[in-house]
C-alpha cells in the first residue's frame, strides 16, 4: 500500500498558515524515498518552522510514521 504523503503535508500546512492558497507542494518520487518540496507564502515561513524548528520537526515526525510503515524515506524540505 503507498501512502500519499503530499496530501497529507499539503493539510497540515494549510492549517497553520494565513494565506493557504500559497501552499504548493512539488513531490519528487524515487524507489526508495520522496523529496517533498513545500513552498508557503514568506510572511506564512515562520509558522511553518516554528520556534527553533519545533513545528518542521513535528510535521517530519509525522511523515515518518507511514513512511516506516512501508520501508520508505520521506524527506520534508522548506523552501523559500
């Protein structure tokens, strides 16, 4: 079973920013892992990292328990 892990970024993300018509996520898909490339509005960056990263790291928690389910690595990366 494959998971859709853009879906998933894709909510969480548009439920901590200000402006979610900005959310775009571009996914990258290998054999073994996904890239997932997520772009927010620049006034909306700070609410999608956090104080010291703390929501980045949460959202990449997250991504990693199905990831591990099926044997795969999911790589989050915050573009600006």
């Amino acid at each position: 079973m494959d998971y859709n892990y853009k879906e998933l970024v894709y909510y969480i993300a548009r439920s901590l920013v200000d402006n979610p018509d900005k959310v775009e996520i571009n996914e990258i898909e290998g054999e073994k892992s996904t890239i997932l490339e997520l772009k927010v509005a620049r006034d909306d960056m700070g609410k999608i990292i956090g104080k010291h990263g703390r929501i980045a790291r949460a959202i990449r928690a997250v991504l990693n328990v199905p990831a591990i389910k099926n044997r795969k690595r999911v790589v989050l990366e915050i573009l600006d």
